[in-house]
C-alpha cells in the first residue's frame, strides 16, 4: 500500500521518486528526481527500503503523556506541514494540547462520497498524522469531517463532543507557516476547538442604533490601480483562473466606485495583456457606466495595451 510522500522505485526502469498523487485505485504520480511528476500504474512500483515513511497512528501515540498541573480543556489543533522531500505534498498532524483523551475520527466527503480516513485515540499532550494530500489539488478536495469524544478520569462534568466540517480554502494557506514545536516543523496551524467568541451587548447595541448620517469612511484611491494577482493577494498561486478574475474584477468595481466619491477627474487600470479576459470585462463594465465620460489604453510607451484610462463625466 503506497501512501503520499513514499519513496518509490520503478520496476521496469532505473528511475526513482515521490509518491506525490493519488490519480485512480490503480495508477498514482510520482515526482520523480528531475521534478517531473509522471503517472506510473502501481503494479509498476515498488517501495525503496531504508526511507522511512510518514509517522502513524501506531507508533505516535506511544509518545510520553505530560501531565499538567492545570487541566486544559482546549488547544485542539490541525498542523499542515510541506512533505521534506516532494513538497507539493502535505501532511496533516492532529495536536492534542487539551489534558482530555479524544476519541477522533475522520471522514472526508467528495460530492456525496464519504470516506472513512481515520479513527484512533489521541492520549492528551500528543500528537498523530492523520491525513495527507496534494496542495496543487486544494481545489478539488473533499470536506474534512472531524469528531471527537472528550474523555478524562477527572471530577468533570461531560463536555459536547467535537463535531466540524472544514472546506479549505487559498486562504488557509496563504499566511506565513510557524515553528511547531510539537512536531518540529513549519507547518500551517489551524484550531478546530477554537471558542465561539462573545458578543459584546453594549458594541451590539451601539452597531443597531448608530445614526443614520453616520457613513463608512471611503478611502480615496491612487491614480494608478494594479490589478496584478499576486499585488492583490499573497496566495495567488492556490487559486484558480475564475478565483483570480473574480478578486480582480472586484478591487477593480471597489477601486472605480472610490474614484466617483471623490470625484476624481480620472483613473488608470493596470490589468496587463494576458489572454484579454480581464481587460473586456473592465471594458464592459465602463462602457455602460454613467459616471463614465470615456475610456482609452493607457500610457502605451509603458504598458502597451495592458492598461486602461477612465475619464469620469465633471
């Protein structure tokens, strides 16, 4: 049974590499040492022996159980680490920071399809891998159900069981990755016990009963607006096609409705050439717009006919 991040070796060739996909039951990716990823059936492979293979439940539940002079009842969290050797693979480490033994399961769920993943027990002040999945396929991942039974031989009262389901998304990711100690990694840490946060009574009713003349503060914008991706967002390389022309065309339509507030006498749109898709969208937009006196490609010596000028009507 091959798993993601396995070292493999091709029977019929002299090549060797890194379980980085899982395309079909019978047939996975493998990123070979030239870092080409290459479809190979897996009656094809065979396990390279002297690599050692991701940690599993079995063995990272014998770690040594810290007590702690104070019982924690949360710190239940899900660390995303990169694969050492095939990066685009990443591993899920659930950490049990809490003092509860947690019975947890996990079941993924692709369009209706659920998938038994997981299922063991976490002793408190541990941790367990749990899952492991290609981050260039962040958008066809399924749904991660996790449920966990809270367990201690402590004078508690019984807490409601952990019941979440996750959908993950660019922005998961798109933060800078931290030190975890727990697992001596950077890796991507997310909290899924995190406390349901109070609301302020006083904040709430101050928010229903503002004045009616009070408005948001609009910032007036540059006289140049890049609609680049990666200058709008930092996790631009997760995201699909149809993900960047919505963000894009959204800053663009929050940028244009800024300039009419202060009445700016013009604007420059800089949304490059690529395959023209965002440049007609803008285009469309401004030719229907009645704040819109006219419109042309801008500066060309500079950026060709990869930006547009606005004209506003006085």
């Amino acid at each position: 049974m091959f798993k993601l991040g396995d070292f493999v070796r091709f029977v019929d060739e002299k090549r060797e590499g890194y379980v980085t996909r899982v395309i079909d039951a019978q047939t996975l990716g493998v990123t070979d040492t030239d870092g080409f990823e290459i479809p190979v059936a897996i009656s094809n492979l065979t396990h390279v022996h002297g690599h050692t293979s991701a940690p599993t439940a079995q063995n990272t539940n014998k770690q040594a159980i810290i007590v702690d002079d104070e019982f924690k009842e949360n710190g239940i969290f899900l660390a995303v680490a990169e694969d050492s050797k095939a990066n685009s693979v990443v591993h899920f480490t659930l950490i049990n920071n809490t003092s509860y033994q947690l019975l947890l399961s996990l079941k993924t769920d692709k369009k209706g399809i659920y998938k038994g993943e997981f299922a063991s027990v976490i002793q408190a002040k541990t941790n367990t891998q749990i899952y492991s999945a290609n981050l260039s396929d962040l958008e066809i991942w399924p749904e991660f159900i996790f449920q966990a039974l809270y367990f201690t031989t402590a004078n508690l009262k019984p807490i409601a069981p952990l019941n979440l389901t996750k959908k993950f998304k660019a922005k998961d990711f798109s933060g800078s990755k931290k030190q975890v100690p727990e697992i001596n990694k950077y890796a991507w840490l997310i909290q899924l016990d995190e406390p349901v946060p109070l609301i302020d009574a006083q904040k709430l009713k101050e928010s229903l009963f503002r004045g009616e003349n009070e408005k948001p503060k609009v910032l007036k914008p540059a006289t140049e607006i890049d609609l680049h991706i990666e200058k709008l967002r930092n996790d631009h390389l997760f995201l699909s096609q149809s993900e960047i022309i919505d963000i894009q065309l959204a800053y663009f339509q929050q940028m244009l409705d800024a300039a009419i507030v202060h009445q700016m006498p013009s604007i420059i749109f800089i949304h490059g050439v690529g395959n023209g898709t965002l440049r007609h969208h803008i285009h469309k937009t401004i030719s229907k717009h009645p704040q819109v006196k006219t419109f042309m490609d801008a500066r060309k010596e500079k950026f060709g006919f990869g930006a547009t000028e606005v004209i506003f009507k006085v």
